[in-house]
C-alpha cells in the first residue's frame, strides 16, 4: 500500500538526507505485505486524508483489498521511522501521538516491531494479519496522529509526503485519491510533485485533492505548503526568488481572520489586498540600498513606542501599526490604511510592518507599478531624491 507523512523539510524537489537543522518524528512509511511482493491478494482502490493542524497533523487511510485466488493470510506491516538533529535516539518508544488499525470496521490488534536500522529504512514497524477467503475482498483502514517537525525553506516550508509502492500487490491499483484538509485558514503557496515531475491537484472546501486511476501506484509523492500573504508580490528587479516561488501555486483556504491577527510562514516583500498594496518597510529599506544606494537609507524599529522610522537622507519617514497617518519628520501624512504588523508563524516576537505602498513612494516623488497577476511590483525615484 502506501505510506502517508507530515514533516517540515528543506526540498527542492526530491527529499533530502536529514540535517541537524532539520527534524521529523512519526513519519508513517508503507502499508504492505511484510515479506516481499504478493502475488495474489491486489489492492483495488485507496482514500488517504491528511488533516493538517498547527501542530500535530492526523491521516486516515483506507484500503480495499481483493484475494485473486485461494485462501490466505498476509502479514502486514506499516512502518514509522524520523529524522534529523531533533530526533531521540532512543526508538523503543514510538513517535506516533496515536495509532490504530482496524478490518472490516473491527479494531484489531497491531504489534510494533523494531528494526535493524542497517538492514531497513525505517526504525519499527506496526504488524497485524489478515485472512482472506477466497475471492474475499476486504477492507482496512490505518488512523495516527504526530506532532509536525520543521526545517528553513521558503520561509518556514511543511511537506506532506505519501509513498505510493502498490508495486507490492498484484495487479495495478483501479483508483487512489488523496485529500489533504487544513485547518488553519488562509493564504497558501503550494507545490506538489509525484517523483521529479509536477502534479496538478484541484481545489476542494479547506483542501485541496489528487487523484490517479488504473496506475502501478509507484514513486513519492510530495507536497510543500506554506502560509503567506494574500496576493504576494515581488520586486520584478528579483529574479532569485522569482525563480523559487514561480514553482508554487496560491490555494486559499477560506475563514482567514484580518490582517493583523495572521502569521505568516514567508514574508514576502509586498502583496495586494482589499484594492491595497502593501511593502515591508525593510524589504523597501532593502530596495533602497540596492537600487538607490545614494539616498542611504537605513531602518529603526522602537519597541516602547511600536514606531519604524525610515531615514532617507536627510528625512525620516515615522510609522506605526494601526495608524492611519505617517510623519515626514514632523509632518504629519494620511494613510488609505493604517500600517499592518504581521507575525511570524513560529515566533511571537517575529514580526514585519507592512505600510501603503503608494504613499510612500509618491512620498519620495517617486514611480510605482504593481503587477497583480503577475505577481511583481517595482518603483523608481527622481534622482533629486538619489
């Protein structure tokens, strides 16, 4: 059968060795015959659902299987393994929160068994067996829950992976689907990949599903996700990052509360909301140095007073979150929007002040341009103000 897995990773497209800045604990491995390929009991179809939480995540995965021939039992074996600096060394005790199995709809028993670590990719394994009649079809389903482990991409990237090795069973596979819910809602950069190549997926409510029919059910399956910004943009001058994010395809997840009660996993340098377009006041300071660096801009942020000042030159620019007005030293401007302060996802004190970006430019009698579909911005400024 297959295995499904949660876990925080830096990828870039295939899943790479663990890192010690990397962790991941209670990832399920395959569902399949303990003893090699069987060559008579086939696995018709599967229905696998992830629920994605904050901070555990929970799968259940259903299987229907059919005895193509006389009767027989098959030893099954659903594997756990982790990895990387955070793992515990000690793997006698199980890293699933939770973990059950049931046939037919009756629980039944599941033993877990260590492993040679030398000899196997996993660390232990979750055995039960199923007697078949024959010509019996039956079905099974696989529950566990595990705590979500992490590790630095773009911004804070979570994977969900699923193992397709229905090679395992006779026959091919009629039909596997995978819906993954999250219950978090809000703005998603995603991207899946089956192997190396790209996977389409289609919206579903607070998901998103995929779907194949009459295949081998081989190869890895692989989604990175993370939270960000309705509308993201980028400077059109940043082809780096450009390069990266392009990969990922936006899916919202509907309910996100306002602006300023949102974490992010990725700030991204500006984004569009509500016919507003907002830029991180250090992504601008950012921009200045790089593209105007005759203007010597630098930031402060005072805590005491929650206020950013923006020095350009001679002027510095005053905002506060929740402000509907800026300064120019002493000058006081109106705002269409108050600044917003979002925070980051895993850090209370991690936080970026995202302000207008119309008035500040033409603040600076400067050029603006905002690309929506594209997904880009840009600015220029006179040189008076370089």
């Amino acid at each position: 059968m297959k295995s499904v897995a949660l876990l925080f990773a830096l990828l870039l497209g295939t899943l790479p060795a663990w890192a010690n800045d990397m962790s991941i604990i209670g990832v399920g491995g395959s569902l399949r015959p303990l003893h090699g390929q069987h060559p008579q009991v086939r696995m018709v179809r599967e229905k696998i659902n992830i629920d994605v939480g904050q901070y555990n995540y929970t799968v259940r995965a259903n299987f229907v299987f059919h005895n193509q021939g006389k009767a027989t039992t098959v030893t099954m074996g659903f594997p756990e393994s982790g990895g990387g600096g955070d793992v515990p060394n000690n793997v006698e005790k199980s890293t699933f929160l939770a973990f059950s199995s049931n046939v037919d709809g009756k629980k039944v028993p599941v033993k877990r068994v260590l492993l040679n670590r030398g000899d196997e990719d996993f660390d232990a394994v979750w055995i039960k067996k199923i007697k078949f009649s024959a010509g019996q079809t039956r079905q099974v389903q696989v529950d566990y829950t595990s705590p979500i482990g992490g590790a630095a991409g773009i911004g804070l990237e979570q994977l969900a992976g699923y193992d397709f090795t229905g090679g395992n069973w006779a026959g091919d596979v009629e039909s596997s689907i995978l819906d993954i819910h999250f219950q978090q809602p809000g703005d998603y950069l995603m991207n899946a990949v089956l192997g190396e190549k790209k996977v389409a997926f289609k919206s579903i409510p607070k998901g998103i599903s995929f779907s194949w029919q009459h295949w081998q059910a081989q190869g890895n399956f692989l989604l990175r996700f993370f939270q960000t910004a309705p509308q993201w943009m980028l400077d059109t001058r940043s082809p780096e990052l450009a390069s990266q994010i392009n990969d990922f395809k936006a899916v919202q997840i509907p309910g996100a509360p306002a602006l300023k009660d949102r974490r992010f996993d990725w700030f991204p340098p500006a984004f569009y909301d509500q016919g507003i377009a907002y830029i991180s006041l250090t992504s601008f300071n950012d921009d200045l140095q790089h593209l105007f660096p005759e203007t010597h801009p630098s930031i402060v942020w005072n805590p005491n007073t929650r206020t950013a000042a923006l020095k350009i030159r001679n002027k510095t620019y005053f905002f506060q979150p929740n402000e509907a007005s800026f300064k120019i030293d002493t000058s006081e401007k109106p705002l269409p929007v108050p600044p917003v302060l979002i925070r980051w996802h895993s850090d209370d004190n991690g936080s970026k002040l995202y302000v207008p970006f119309a008035p500040l430019v033409m603040a600076l009698d400067g050029t603006y341009h905002v690309n929506r579909k594209a997904h880009r911005y840009r600015f220029d400024l006179p040189k008076t103000a370089q």
